[in-house]
C-alpha cells in the first residue's frame, strides 16, 4: 500500500457517490416538477372568468354536503336555536322555576 492510497475504510466507491448524486438530483426534479404543475392549476383556475360562480358552486356543495353528513350521523335532527331553545327550557323545568 503507497502513502497515496487512503485506508479502505476512508474511500467510498465513486459509483455509490454518483448514484446518491443522480437519485438527489431525479427526486429534485420531480419534486419541481410537482410544484410547477401546480402553480400551473393555480394559474389555469385564477384565469377563468367565472371564478365566482366557480367558489359559489363550491361553497354551495360543501354546505350541501354538510348538511348531507351531518344528517347521516344523526347530529343535525334540530338547527341549533331550537336546540338552545330546548336547552333553556329543560334547565329552567329541572331547577323547579314556574314556566313563562
């Protein structure tokens, strides 16, 4: 062994050194890539000239579907002033007071 030649635990192969190169270099890429796509929507969408009738449509389907789920799971049988209506009546009834 010359005193050029590092000991074998100190050299990495340079392949290993170039593939972790390209692979850091592909998922760089494709992360770019994601992103550029992306802003590509975004600038497709801030371009329409509907836009308002477009975030309209889509408020109006998340409240529908809202309401939708709500129902499913049973939480939604009374809007929530009857619900607090009720509330009030079944405190004042429980604690002995005369009702109105």
């Amino acid at each position: 062994m010359s005193q050029d030649t590092p000991p074998a635990e100190d050299r990495t192969p340079p392949v290993t050194l170039e593939l972790l190169a390209l692979l850091a270099a592909g998922v760089a890429d494709l992360a770019l890539d994601q992103l550029r796509q992306s802003a590509d929507r975004a600038q497709e969408v801030l371009r329409r000239s509907d836009l308002r009738e477009l975030l309209t449509d889509g408020v109006v389907e998340l409240r529908k579907r809202g309401e939708l789920a709500t129902r499913r799971s049973g939480a939604a049988t009374e809007n929530h002033l009857e619900t607090m209506a009720r509330r009030a009546a079944e405190r004042v009834a429980s604690e002995g007071h005369p009702r109105a």
